[in-house]
C-alpha cells in the first residue's frame, strides 16, 4: 500500500506532501486504520537512562517540530518519539522552497532552520498525548537569538519542556542555523552545557524526578573534534548522545541535480559517516548511552547502528522512503539480533 501513497505524494511538492501524509496519519489514527498498515507493535523492551522504551526503534526529532501529530506516529509502533526542535519563541524558519528529495540517492535535503509554533504550544500538545512511550524534547535557539546569548534561549526551553518530557536534548548540530555548530566546541560547548546541566538538576530535585539530558552532535567532525565533544560531554555528566544530525557535506551525492540546495543532507549516505562518529564516541563514552540515527532503511542497517556501538535507533529519512512498516522490521530484528552495544538491561 505504501508504495502506492508515495508514488501519489512524490508528485507533490515535497513540503506540501509531507503535510499532507502526517494529516492523513492523524486521520487513520483516529479512525483506528493505522494498525493494518503496520501490524501489531512490537514489544521488546530495554531500560535506559531510566527510562523504559517498549522497544529500541524511536522517531527522530524534525518530522514533527510541534507534537501536533504525536499520538499517530506513535501508533506507528515507535518505542519512542522525539519532537522538535522548538524554540522559546514561534518563528518561520528560511524561506521556501526549503525541503528536496535526492530520490536516486534515498535522500533529503532540508534548510528549514527550526521552524515552529513555539514552546508553549508543544507543551499544549504534548501534554494532550495518548500515545504511551517514551516521548523527547529537542530544544534549540530562535534565529533572532545571538551565538552569545544562545544559553539563554536553551534555559528557557529547558524550563518550560522539563514538566513534561520524559528525556530533553539539546541540539546545537543543525546546519540550518548560522553559528549553532559553533558551540560544539571547546570552552563555548562547556559553557553551554554547565549553566544547562546545573539547570536540569535543580530542575530534577524540584520535581522529584529525573529527566535525562541528552545532547545531539553533526557528524562532520574529525577523529580529535569528537575527542573534544566526548571529554566536554563527560565533564558536565550528560545523560546520552544522539549521533548525528545531517551533515554538509555533498560528496555522496555529488551527481545529483540538487545536490547543491544549501541545508542538512540526510538518508542513505549519512549512515557510514554517523556509524563512523558512534565507534568513536564509543571509544571515549564507553559507558554512555547512544542514540544512532542516519540513513537506516532496513532491519540490517538499523543492526548495524547497534553493531557500530549504539543503543537505540531513531528513523527520519527511512520512513519517507520506505515506509511505515519499517518501524517494526527494525524493532523485530533488533528484537532478534543479539547484538547489543551498552548494557542495555530488559526489565524483569
């Protein structure tokens, strides 16, 4: 059935169908249609961060940046759901056209530069949810925002999001964003995540509960700069990393007619380069939990993430491509694979 409905959005104009597809999802999902699309969710639950994720398979944030479709991606049989990047203030994003399909490469190319209605209104919407799993909050800067006030913006999306997400990452990895990588670094990266990780402490111990923090990196770094980003992420005892966002560069995809539209490229040739960054950050985290996302389109390549030394696995690009029914042919052969990276440890 998929490959009809993607033949049919295909024609459209890439923006345009990805709205049309997630209000079709919330229409199957209030009628109950989503289940013959997908099947039975599947149930293979691991703990993590403290946190229990019915299974290792979750949604990367990007596809819906205001938790407006919330409860039907999650009835896509996701272990969890990461939504965002919100800013403290709604803003547009770039100018349009602003998303492409690289279709021959399994591709996409988006400059959206975190656009969004606002924090407010995702804390609106995900206190509405029905849907049950694990649900994150990516947070990130207002354009209007400076480099050098950017911390600012990150407290007050940290405060607010914190009552209602059950993990919160701090994306400072988008390409779409002038200056944003920029922090990744050195003392800028540690004077961001010292004021944020203070912050969500005193947040934690008020609300007597714990919400992990969780910080998402590019994956166009070399073996020193994840050096310096692993140390930076030890010293202020983050909770986990999600790697990696899109990435810059063009040189798999170099033949394409588009492959020059400026943004984050994303899909099928990301996923050596982000594998590349989880072996190394690995070797410097052994311990740390790791989220892997880029360019898994299949059972095997998501055992492949887990392969390369992550826990979990987050899809984007992959379910545009392939589908729905990818969710649970990752969640099942994860569920068969023994090939665990962090002890991830299955609840009594």
């Amino acid at each position: 059935m998929y490959s009809l409905a993607r033949s049919l959005f295909f024609r459209i104009d890439p923006e345009t169908s990805h709205g049309l597809a997630l209000g079709a999802l919330d229409t199957l999902q209030r009628v109950g249609g989503i289940r013959p699309w997908v099947g039975k969710p599947i149930e293979d639950p691991v703990e993590l961060m403290g946190l229990r994720f019915a299974n290792r398979v979750g949604l990367a944030a990007g596809l819906d940046k205001n938790a407006d479709h919330l409860d039907a991606l999650g009835a896509l049989g996701f272990g969890f759901v990461e939504v965002g990047t919100v800013t403290p203030k709604a803003q547009p994003g770039n100018a349009k056209p602003r998303l492409f399909r690289l279709a021959s490469h399994d591709a996409i190319i988006n400059r959206f530069g975190f656009n969004n209605k606002g924090v407010e209104h995702l804390i609106e919407q995900v206190k509405k949810r029905h849907y049950k799993g694990v649900v994150g909050i990516n947070i990130g800067k207002n354009l209007t925002t400076s480099v050098e006030n950017a911390l600012e913006d990150y407290l007050a999306c940290l405060n607010a999001v914190h009552p209602v997400a059950d993990y919160i990452t701090v994306n400072i990895s988008s390409p779409n964003t002038p200056g944003l990588r920029t922090l990744q670094f050195g003392e800028q990266l540690d004077a961001l995540l010292g004021p944020i990780r203070e912050r969500s402490r005193v947040l934690d111990a008020e609300a007597n509960r714990k919400v992990p923090l969780l910080i998402k990196i590019a994956p166009d770094m070399s073996e020193e700069e994840v050096a310096l980003v692993a140390g930076s992420i030890a010293r202020n005892e983050l909770d986990g990393v999600i790697a990696t966002n899109t990435t810059v560069s063009r040189e798999a995809v170099k033949s394409d007619p588009q492959a020059e539209e400026a943004g984050g490229l994303s899909g099928k040739p990301v996923f050596e380069p982000s594998n590349v960054i989880i072996r190394l950050l690995r070797q410097h985290l052994p311990t740390l939990p790791i989220i892997g996302v880029g360019g898994i389109d299949s059972g095997e390549t998501a055992k492949a993430k887990i392969a390369a030394g992550a826990d979990l696995v987050q899809l984007y690009s992959g379910l545009i491509y392939q589908g729905p029914a990818l969710v649970n042919e990752c969640a099942s052969a994860l569920k068969r694979s023994n090939s665990r990276g962090f002890d991830a440890k299955k609840p009594a």
